[in-house]
C-alpha cells in the first residue's frame, strides 16, 4: 500500500465521520478520491481538504460555501482564496457575535426566572448554586 494514501476506512478513521458522510462529502465535491476500481485513495491533498471542511464547519460554515471556497482554490489560486477567506470570516464572526448575543440574552432570562421561582420555594431547592 502506498502509505501517502488513505483508504475509505482509513479516512473515516481519522476525521471521526460515517461511511455516509465521506460518500456524500465526495457526491457534493468536496473531495475526490483517486479511484482503483472501486477502492478509493484518499491523497494529502484530499486529506488537507477534509482538515479544512472539518474546521469550516466547527466554524459554522455551510457545505456549499466550503465547496466554493476550495473551488477558488482550484481556479484562481491560493491568494485569492485566502482573499475570499479573510471576507468569509469576517462575515461568520458578525453571524457568530449575533448567536452569542441570543445565547446571552436567552441565558440571562433562563437565570432570571429560575431565580423568581427559587425565591417563591425558599433556600432549599436542588440543583440551586
């Protein structure tokens, strides 16, 4: 076996994903695997592709703009990808800074109310501070 490839299982091995997944990450083009009959070679390249979805979608990344962020890439080159990257986080910060607020704001009215009913049941209540 050439060791700088991955088989199917080997590469479902090391990003912790399903069978299903890696078919479809494949399907929607986000990788392509060399292919010997019907055994797929997952190459650095494919491997390096898969670190970067992964981390996209750990960032809230859709599918669809990874596929065309990696397509920038295959077009155009790294700078203009890295260019498309620097306005593709800029733009999931503001959308993450807005989650974060919701969870906040959704926290505070959770904490709020648990503290009107605790004060209505007196000190002894489990799972109080």
């Amino acid at each position: 076996m050439n060791t700088d490839r991955l088989s199917f299982k080997e590469m479902c091995a090391k990003f912790d994903v399903t069978p299903r997944t890696l078919r479809y990450y494949e399907y929607i083009e986000l990788l392509q695997p060399e292919k010997e009959g019907r055994t797929r070679w997952y190459t650095p390249r494919e491997v390096a592709r898969m670190t970067l979805v992964m981390r996209g979608r750990k960032f809230g990344f859709s599918l669809e703009e990874l596929r065309q962020w990696l397509l920038i890439y295959d077009e155009q080159g790294s700078e203009a990808q890295n260019r498309a990257w620097v306005a593709n986080a800029t733009n999931q910060l503001a959308v993450l800074d807005g989650q974060i607020a919701e969870l906040k704001e959704a926290r505070d009215e959770l904490e709020a109310l648990r503290d009107q009913v605790k004060s209505h049941l007196g000190d002894k209540v489990e799972g109080s501070d």
